[in-house]
C-alpha cells in the first residue's frame, strides 16, 4: 500500500508540474513536438504495452503454453517495422500539414477533403475504439487493484480511474508522456526481474523444461496449444497455420494505432528517430520475452492451478518476492495499465476536441478554449469508458478487439498516405470504413459460416479488406491531391505543385 500509494502521487504531482506547460493546445495535445528519443522510445513502448502485458499475454502462455508466444513474435516485428516505415514520414507529413495534432487532421489536410467527411468518419471510429480501449485499461485496473489489495472490484476501478484522470486532465501530453519513462523503466525492471527470480528459484532452466515436461510436452511446442482444464494441463492440440497467422498478425495493427503513432508525430526530429528505435524495439523485446517466461515458470512454481490465467503475474510476485521486492514488481504492472489508458484517454479527447469541436462547432475557438474542452472531454470519455469496464470481461479480448479495430480502419491507409502520391480521399475513406465495419462484422460473420468458420482474428480479413477497398477506389474513384508531399524528409512546406 505504501508503494502503490507513493506511485499514484507522484503521477498526480507530474501533473500539477506539468500544469503551466500546457499554454497552447499544441502543447496539451502532443507537447509542443519537443521529445527527446529516449523520452519518445519510452513512452511509444509504455502506450503500446498495456495491461495485457502482464495479465493477458502471461496467461495466455500459462494457460497454453509456449505456442502463445506468436503474438509476441509478431508485436516485435511489428514494433521494429512501425518505428522504421511510418515514423520518419509522419513526423515530417504531419507538420507540413499545418502541424496536425490528430491523425483525422492529417488525413484530411493530405488528401486535401474540403468536405470534412474523412475527418469526421475517421475520428469517429478514433473515439468508438478507444473508449473500448480505455475501459480494458480500467478493467485491467480494477482486476490488480482488487487483486492485491481485495475490497471490491467496483471500489479498485473507481480509485484507479480517477488518478488516471486527474493528471492526465492537469498536464495533459506532457504529463503523460513524463509519465511514461518512469512507468516504462519499471515495467522492463518487473518484467525481467520476476522471471529471473523464478528460474533460480526452480534451479535453472533445466529444471523449469522438466516441470514444464511433467506437467504437459505440448506447453514446449511452438507448434502446438496445450489445454488447460480444471486442474491441470491436457496433451493439448496442433495450433495450425490459421492460429499462428492470427497469433502473428497482431503486428498488423502496430501501423494504425494513433496513441503510439502520435509519438512519432511529437518527436522532436527525425534525426532522432534511428536512436529511438533501437530503444523502443530492444525495450519491446526484452519485455515480451520476460512476461512470456513468467507464464511458463508460474505452471512450474505456483503450488495450485489458477482460476484465472490472467492473474499469474500477480501470485507469481506474491509467492516469490517479499511484500517490498512484490510491491515494486507489482508497481511494474500498474504502470504499464496506466501508461496506456492514460494515452489512449488522452487522444480520444483530442479527437473530440480538435475533430468535433473545433472543426464542426467553434473554428475561431482560442487556445484557452480548446485546452479547456480537451480537459472536459478527458472527463467525458473516462466516464463512458468506466461504464463499460465496470461490466467486466478478459482483458485480452477486449484489447484484441480494439487493437483490430484501429489496424485495420488506419493502418493500410496511414502507410499508402506515405507511400502512394496518387492515394485519394476516396481511397482513404473507403479503407477506413472498410477495415472498421469488417472487424466490427466478422465476429457476427464468422460464427454463422457453420463448417466454414475461420475462427481467423479479425485483424486479418479486416487489413485485407481495407487494402483492398483503399487500392481500388484510390486508384479508380477521385483525383490524386494536388500538393507534393514527397521531398527530404524534417523540411516544412513542402512545395505545392500538380503532381506528375
């Protein structure tokens, strides 16, 4: 308690810090473009991994075992890929575009949509997924907190949301993205210190493969899903090429998830974007490879099988560590909750406020103004997001789901939006709405299909589709835009000229 206590103040005084940073609304959304690779790495990293880092992903390997570990193959090729095709042109292409602090304003600015429909439909599904997004940050808060501490899950969610709103509301990017280098440097200290511990504590790694061994062979095989029931671990079934494609293509979604894509966009350079990405991606991997080791060691240590998958972290912590050691770790996992909910709060009310409010309502509106209505909608979406976390569920379809969601409305029209001069607005709009409608549509699709059902992660057809949709009428429906956006890369203003 001491621990948790002294952690969520201090988030709370980075806020109050931060307050008088916030002058403009450049500086509340994405922190005036001023961070330092490092800062950027770190907080790209701890806005990616949310809770489902030490809930979901070490359950899914307790409950499965080593063949669960795809996802994490895919997110670290994804993370590397993110950081080296999209990062340098959207920090660059977002400020030519009258420095754009959302991804809908860049959208609409690069295709030049004086309809402001492709802006209006884009921060739509921004604000439906990421409230979804944020009530799993919420749930996976309650869960920990209630956990740990026991009184009552409704109790651990409220106490949680509230600091999370309370710093994000006072400081805004700043705050956050401070935050988040903090959180981030515990996160890696919990996810490669409780593994650690738990392998000397078995004797080694041979021990732990022997345990791993006794209790099922398939919880070793990268090919294969053990089956965990009741009590114990089955001989468990091949996962097939349609789970490993599943399993991999979370990595999809890395290309169009705008809280970790506004980092890109509020580095200061792009001369500092190759030393962050070899932080990010060293960061991503060693924490993936620890958290997926803490669900094999919990099938070897823990004395009783868990109800829930998802709590192995913790029972690994409190079984292993002394209450100060665990209370750090645990910290750890806490962090990297916040981390994510507080970003993805944060840019859904950018969404509200610079996509809705300004564009629609009040265009003059001053700077005072819109940092006022960003604080109120940080209020709004948090509560929405409350609502639906208070009903419960696994942290881990609920965070695939949104995941999906934005991988596959932004993702395939982030990168042709780079890479394709002649991409239209018709283009951009029908792979948003393609990918979103599909991911939201194939879990009512796929059921009904009886003896054909994929059981495919909607990743999948929802990126396929959306290429798809963005390819054909990109290339046949509309003009490409008029201005020029290639050119090097950190010039402002690009040259307006009729392309070809």
């Amino acid at each position: 308690m001491i621990t948790f206590g002294t952690f969520l103040l201090a988030m709370v005084a980075v806020g109050i810090w931060t307050y008088q940073e916030n002058l403009t609304f450049a500086d509340f959304a994405l922190g005036g473009r001023r961070l330092s690779a490092p800062v950027a790495a770190l907080s790209a990293g701890a806005s990616d991994m949310s809770g489902w880092l030490f809930l979901g992903l070490p359950g899914a390997v307790y409950a499965a075992g080593i063949g669960a570990t795809w996802i994490a193959v895919g997110l670290a090729v994804g993370t590397y890929l993110n950081w080296r095709l999209v990062a340098p042109r959207l920090r660059t292409y977002t400020e030519r575009a009258g420095d754009a602090t959302t991804l809908s304003a860049y959208l609409e600015e690069r295709f030049e949509d004086g309809s402001r429909m492709l802006r209006l439909v884009s921060a739509t599904v921004t604000v439906v997924f990421f409230t979804v997004y944020v009530a799993s940050g919420l749930l996976a808060g309650g869960v920990l907190f209630e956990g740990i501490f026991g009184g009552g899950f409704e109790f651990a969610l409220t106490v949680f949301a509230v600091v999370i709103v309370v710093y994000t509301v006072l400081g805004g990017f700043r705050a956050v993205s401070v935050t988040h280098s903090v959180q981030a440097t515990l996160m890696f200290i919990a996810a490669v210190a409780l593994p650690v511990i738990g392998v000397v504590a078995l004797g080694g790694f041979g021990a732990l493969k022997g345990a791993l061994d006794h209790k099922s062979p398939a919880l070793l095989g990268m090919g294969d899903r053990a089956e965990f029931v009741g009590d114990r671990w089955g001989a468990g079934q091949s996962l097939g090429a349609v789970a490993v494609i599943s399993l991999l293509a979370w990595g999809l979604g890395y290309f169009g998830q705008p809280h970790i894509l506004v980092r890109f966009m509020s580095i200061r350079s792009t001369r500092e974007i190759p030393m962050a990405r070899r932080i990010g991606v060293a960061w991503v991997v060693a924490c993936l490879a620890g958290v997926s080791l803490v669900g094999l060691v919990g099938i070897a240590v823990l004395d009783h099988p868990l109800d829930n998958p998802e709590t192995v972290f913790i029972a690994l912590s409190a079984q292993l560590a002394n209450p100060w050691v665990a209370s750090i770790l645990l910290v750890g996992v806490l962090a990297a909750i916040k981390s994510t909910a507080d970003s993805q709060l944060l840019v859904s009310a950018m969404a509200l406020t610079e996509d809705f409010y300004r564009a629609f309502v009040k265009r003059q509106a001053s700077d005072a103004s819109m940092v006022l209505a960003g604080r109120v909608t940080v209020v709004a979406v948090a509560l929405v997001a409350y609502v639906i976390a208070l009903s419960g569920g696994a942290v881990l379809d609920i965070v695939a789901y949104a995941w999906a969601g934005f991988g596959a409305a932004f993702g395939p029209v982030i990168l042709l939006s780079l890479y394709w001069p002649r991409m239209t607005r018709a283009g951009a709009m029908a792979g948003i709405v393609t990918g979103a409608v599909t991911v939201i549509a194939w879990k009512h699709i796929d059921p009904l299909l009886g003896p054909l059902r994929s059981g495919i992660y909607e990743m999948v057809p929802g990126v396929l589709a959306a290429t798809a949709a963005a390819l054909f009428f990109g290339r046949f429906v509309g003009s490409p835009p008029r201005r020029v956006w290639s050119g090097p890369l950190d010039k402002k203003n690009a040259a307006t000229a009729p392309v070809g």
